[in-house]
C-alpha cells in the first residue's frame, strides 16, 4: 500500500505541480444522477404592479402605432375622395354609347342606374355591367371611363328577327308586355321598351304546342319544329326583298309541316326542309296569278311537282275556319 512521499523526496523534484496524482479521488461526482431544477414563482403586488404596467405600456404603444396607422389611411381616403369624386371637375358630363341596337342614352341611364352628373369615379363599373348583362336583351358591355368627365359604352344587343307566340303559355305576338322576340339565332328575350317601335314590323313565329323546357327566356328555343319556322323566315327575309308580299306569320302546323300567310292573304303549306326550292315554286306562282289578274287562296308547296293550288273565288270564304288559321287571321289585322 502506497504512502505520501516525505519532505526529502519532496526536496528533489524542481516542480511540485509535477508531483504524479494519488489514485484516489479526494471527491465523488455523480454524473448519472438525475438533474433536480427548482422553479419559484415570486407573488407579490409590487411585482405585479410593475409587470401590469409593463403590458400596459406596451398595449399603448401599439394602440398609438394602430391610431396613427388608421389616422393616415383615413386621411388618404378622404383626400382622395375630396381631389377625385367631390371634384367637379371629374363629374359625369358625357355619355359616349355605341351599339348595334335601339338603345338610347335615355333608356341606358334608366337600366344602369347612374346618376347624371356623379363623378366619374363614384360608378361601379363592374356592377353596372353585371346589371346590363343580366337583361336577356343585351349579350355583351363594355364600361370605361374617359377623363376629365365622360364614360363609354359598349353594347352588343340582341337584335331581333321576329316575334313568338304560344297561346298556352301566355306569350303574345307583337305585344310589348307579353311578347317575346327570336334574335337569328333562336334566343328568347323579352320586348324592351326602346325595341317596341321597330319590333312591330317584325313577323311572327306561331307555335300552339310545346313540350316544358322549350321556351326559356334568355336561352335558345329547343322546340324543332318553331327553329324550322325561323329559319324560313330568315330566308323570305333575304330573298324577298324586292318583292311586293313578304310573309309575316309562318305557324307550326305539325310535326312535318308549317303554314305561312303572305301579307296580300295567301296561305301556303311548307315542309321542314328544302325551303328555298318551295320559297322559289311560291314566287313563280305569285307572280303568275299577278299577271293573269288572279289571286291565290291557298297552295301546298311540298310536292316538288303538280303542285296544288286553289284560287281565289269572288264572294268565298276568304279563310278556312281551322282554329289555325283563325289565329294567323288574328295576327295579320292590323
């Protein structure tokens, strides 16, 4: 068992630091022990009454940041309100309105619901041409404005190509509350007031049954036999243009025929399709009877051959009594 070193061995070594350690651990480490943390939480009103006064500092100062904050954009919004949209320099003076239809300024200020003289940057924009593209009569808008202090407009309307009447339902030939116009491509929309003029010249497309969902206001007609009608139409449109009858009434008569009456009183019966052959056999016929001196009362142009006609007589009936014609009748009196 080893023992201290004496005072003599000492003496012979020139650095006492260089003395070699005893083995022996003159204190105990325990490293794996578990580590013990103390947490105190000290309660006392003064500390309290600092710490609340530190929140409360520090919740003013944000107040302050946020009132100054909300001061300048308010002090913006109103300068900006006060330089653009109280300033009567930028007030509404000029309507620039360019459309392919009947609407006026009038009637444009009355749909869209600006304000004669407001500023120019008081109008929504965006909502007005929501507005205008929610009327079936109107299918495109466009809104901009044109300093100091005009706005323009673009507008692409339906333009109407004939009237539809449908008794059942309720909807009226050439009747501006309960008729319905057909732009060219077969799309309901109701009569506007600034159409009603024009629309009176316009002929008619009767239909007598229909089938629910075949009319729809704002949508194209889905009833196959009143597109049939509407194309022939069309067609006399183009090609009798320098003619002295026109035709202002074609009617559905039934799934494989319509009927149509000139405007002098003649009733002709086409099919649902070679319209221009049977459009042309009608023009040869009138034009016919008109140098002969003579008049047509009815005549079935389907057949492409023998065609049947039957004349005019002095003193007959004028028309055959069928609730069809009755209703043609009823549309060509003026």
């Amino acid at each position: 068992m080893s023992s201290a070193p004496s005072v003599a061995e000492l003496g012979s070594y020139p650095y006492l630091f260089a003395l070699k350690m005893s083995r022996y651990k003159t204190s105990r480490v325990n490293r794996h022990g578990i580590e013990r943390r103390f947490y105190m939480k000290v309660r006392s009103p003064r500390i309290f009454c600092f710490s609340c006064l530190r929140h409360l500092r520090s919740a003013g100062k944000l107040f302050l940041i946020g009132a100054l904050l909300g001061g300048a954009i308010w002090g913006v919004r109103f300068g900006m309100r006060e330089f653009f949209v109280e300033n009567e320099e930028f007030a509404l003076r000029h309507l620039d309105l360019n459309t392919n239809g009947e609407l006026d300024a009038d009637h444009f200020i009355e749909v869209s619901g600006i304000t004669p003289g407001s500023s120019v940057f008081a109008l929504n924009l965006r909502d007005m041409e929501e507005r205008l593209l929610g009327r079936p009569s109107v299918e495109n808008v466009h809104l901009s404005r044109r300093l100091p202090g005009t706005l323009r407009v673009t507008i692409e309307e339906r333009e109407p190509v004939a009237w539809l009447e449908c008794r059942p339902l309720g909807i009226i030939g050439k009747h501006p509350l309960a008729g319905i116009l057909l732009d060219k491509d077969g799309v309901c929309f109701p009569c506007e007031s600034w159409w009603q003029e024009r629309a009176m010249e316009l002929p008619v497309v009767l239909v007598s049954q229909v089938q629910e969902g075949d009319i729809t206001i704002g949508k194209e007609i889905r009833h196959h036999q009143a597109k049939k009608a509407l194309a022939l139409l069309r067609l006399s449109q183009e090609s009798l243009g320098g003619a002295e009858w026109s035709l202002p009434v074609v009617a559905v008569r039934n799934d494989y025929s319509l009927e149509a009456a000139t405007n002098t009183g003649v009733m002709a019966t086409f099919g649902m399709e070679n319209h221009e052959e049977q459009l042309r056999n009608l023009v040869i016929l009138m034009d016919a009877t008109a140098r002969k001196g003579e008049s047509i009362f009815t005549v079935n142009l389907i057949p492409k051959r023998n065609i049947p006609v039957i004349p005019e007589l002095a003193g007959g009936p004028r028309w055959p009594r069928s609730r069809l014609h009755r209703d043609i009748e009823a549309l060509l009196r003026p």
